[in-house]
C-alpha cells in the first residue's frame, strides 16, 4: 500500500512530487513517502495546444515549481537555464516572463528529474473508499487496483463550452488549437474566435499571423478587450500569505473579493497583447487591407455546420441586428472548469463533505471528511472558491505543496484533530 497516491501529474502534482522526494532524501528510510503518480498521457505536457508563437507567461519566473519553497533548490527556472546554457541570454532579455514554450520545456525537465514516482499512461476511472482498511482505492481503465494512505487529486481544469456546442474538425476550443491547425484538413480563410480573454487574444494573434490569407473575427460582448489588472498591489492577490485570509474569510466576503479581483485573471487580456491587436487593427484600416474585425458589443446565438464551412449568426446586442458569417473554422474561448471530486468518487463521495456546488476544503486542502474515519484526499488545484484565486494558477505551486507535504508527514505520526485542516480543525 503507497502512503499517497495521485490522479493526474500536471504541475501541481509535480510541484509535489518534487517536494516529497527532497522530503525523502533528507528522512531516514522508514520515515519516507511511498508515492504513486498517475497520468493518462503517454508523457508529461502541460496546455500543448496553447504553446503558440511568441505566447509568454503571465506571471514571474521565480514563480517555478521550487522556489518560493527553496530559493536554492536544484529544479529552479534559474537551474534549468544554467543547465541549457542559457543564464546569461535570459538575464539579457531583461524580463520576468518567458515564453510559454521555454516554460512549458522547464516542467519537462524538472519532471524528467522525479520520473520514478510516475505511471505515464495510466487513465484513472474511478475511486473509492474501503471501510475495512481507511484507504482510498483508485481504479485504473484496465480494471487494477492501487490502494493508499491518501490521494492527491491534480486533474486539471476541464474546457467549458457554451450549450449546445458540438466539437468537430471546424468548431473547437481554444485548448486545441496547435493541434488542430497542426492536421487541419482545408484551408482556413475565415476564422471566427467568440470570447474576450487572454486565450481569445492570443488566439486571433496567432491565426492572424499563420496565414496572409486568413481573415479573423474575434466576437465578444464588450467593446473592447479588457486589459487584465497587473499593478503591484493588486498582484498581491496571489501572494502566499493571501491563502489562509481567504480561506478563514466568511462567504460573502470571498466572493467580494473575487469580484473585486476576477479582473487579474478572468476576461482579461495582457495590456501588451491589447495595444499590439489594436495596433494590427488600425494598421489595416490605414491600408485598406482588412483581415481584422473586432465585432464587438456581439453575441453568437447560433451556428450550422455544412460539408464546406460554418454558418455563424452574430447579433450585434446594441441594435438586435443579426448577420451570418461564413467561417472555415470556430474558435470557442469560453474558458475552463474545475473537476469535481465527486466524479470520480461516485457514490462514495458520501465519505466527504459537499456543498451541493463544491467540495468543502480544509486549509491544507483536504477534502473535508463526513466520517472521521475517511482517508484523507487532497485536493491540489481548483479550490478557488477556499482558497482563492491562485489555487488554479502557478503562483503558489511550490508553497502549497510544502504545505501538503508537512500535512501527510504530520497525518502519519498525530491524530487528525491535531493536524490543521483535518477533522475537528478549522475547515471554513
């Protein structure tokens, strides 16, 4: 039986797993963590239909896997570039954000680096809750069974689309675009892209570029995109020291300040980005040439596919007027969800506390237990509504899971109501 075992192996559970194998280099042989990760995919990829051209991180650097953790550790972002020969080059770009394909090649090789705690290949299909020994049972699609101590569920978020929606060759989500364009089987002289966020932008800049002859309509509700809100003090939305404020503030307050804040990183785009679209746009209105067109103040209120193109209805909400565009390809940026914990539970979930819209989570992002004899299940990304914006983001990768791994090296050796987070502790 594994001490703990993951579902998923995207960068939060790498974070952790870097995080329990330094544990286990520095702790005696009988004090270690028997650790199992679990991921579908052939190998480790993080977002790989978004690594577009010239797409850069939204956050810092020192933001990696490690750092805020151990600012010397040997699977920093700062090792990484040492290591390819290219400190110095990076120091010389003079900026904080590098671009989503070197970051991208980062985890890759910080993962390569703690590959023996990881099944690749591995699709789980469900898990429960055995009574007999409190452990968590994960299922795997080929019917064999692991059992744990614990599990740390990291599935990522899930793409969101709008009812009604049907994927296909010519309607996708912005989370496929490399790879559809990669295999697209016609040319693409139309595109329409429906949203307003980052991924819409980066999006509409990237088919743009691709092709001199592709025009581009990027449909949204506003009347323009909004630049996301990245001033100093606001930034400190993500800090480290945030978590525990959200997490003991009362609900309505939570909510006040994701309003507040949902400007940092929902429906918002890269100032940069903004002013080069704009840019792009004016241009073309200089020259005539038009490939372009920001249809905004607009909604998408139905589209038809045929053997050669998708009919798109666009209804300008000012006026109520309505206009089909004749698209070869459809772009939905409508964002993503987190997974729920209880599909992969089932009827088991009973274990667990639930809200009836969400899991409710402890502090060190346990899943709240209904019966003091649950195993305990971390929940390692997707707690938005406990612990605030940053738990679906990078920001506090390497301080979360410090923070998991002191909770399951205080869950073997003290009883749960001593260990914060765990039954009878604070679980607001």
């Amino acid at each position: 039986m594994y001490n703990l075992i993951g579902v998923g192996f995207g960068p939060a559970n790498l974070a952790l797993a870097i995080a329990i194998d330094d544990h286990n280099r520095r702790v005696p042989q009988d004090e270690q963590l028997s650790v199992l990760f679990l991921e579908r995919s052939e190998g480790f990829a993080w977002h790989p239909g978004m690594l577009l051209p010239h797409a850069t991180m939204q956050i810092s650097f020192l933001k990696d896997l490690v750092s805020f953790r151990d600012v010397t550790h040997p699977l920093s972002f700062l090792s990484y570039l040492q290591q390819h020969g290219r400190l110095d080059h990076f120091v010389n770009k003079q900026t904080f954000f590098p671009s989503r394909t070197e970051f991208s090649d980062y985890l890759g090789w910080a993962a390569d680096h703690v590959s023996e705690h990881v099944r690749y290949g591995a699709e789980v299909r469900a898990a429960h809750v055995d009574p007999e020994d409190h452990s968590v049972v994960v299922e795997l699609a080929d019917g064999e069974q692991l059992h744990a101590r614990a599990a740390v569920l990291a599935p990522g978020l899930q793409p969101r689309l709008p009812e009604g929606v049907t994927l296909s060759p010519r309607v996708i989500h912005t989370s496929q675009t490399l790879h559809a364009m990669e295999h697209v089987p016609f040319p693409v002289r139309t595109a329409v892209v429906v949203g307003a966020g980052q991924s819409a932008a980066e999006v509409v800049r990237y088919l743009h570029d691709r092709d001199a002859n592709t025009t581009v309509h990027s449909v949204f509700a506003k009347v323009g995109y909004t630049p996301a809100d990245v001033s100093s003090f606001v930034n400190r939305i993500f800090d480290p020291a945030m978590v525990g404020r959200w997490h003991e503030a009362p609900e309505d307050v939570r909510r006040r300040l994701f309003e507040y804040h949902r400007g940092t990183n929902y429906s918002a785009v890269d100032p940069e980005l903004v002013e080069e679209l704009y840019g792009v746009e004016y241009e073309e209105r200089v020259t005539g040439r038009r490939r372009l067109f920001m249809d905004n103040c607009s909604e998408v209120v139905a589209y038809r596919e045929t053997p050669t193109t998708v009919e798109v209805d666009v209804r300008d909400l000012t006026t109520g007027e309505a206009t089909t565009l004749e698209a070869d390809l459809v772009v939905f940026a409508s964002g993503y969800r987190p997974a729920d914990p209880v599909d992969l539970f089932g009827a088991d979930a009973r274990w667990y506390r639930h809200d009836g819209t969400a899991p409710v989570v402890g502090r060190d992002y346990t899943w709240t237990p209904a019966r003091e004899s649950a195993p305990p299940v971390y929940l390692n990304g997707g707690v938005e509504h406990t612990h605030g914006l940053s738990s679906s983001l990078l920001s506090n990768l390497a301080v979360r899971s410090g923070e998991i791994l002191d909770s399951l090296v205080a869950r073997r050796s003290a009883p749960s109501a001593a260990v914060p987070g765990a039954l009878g502790a604070s679980t607001r």
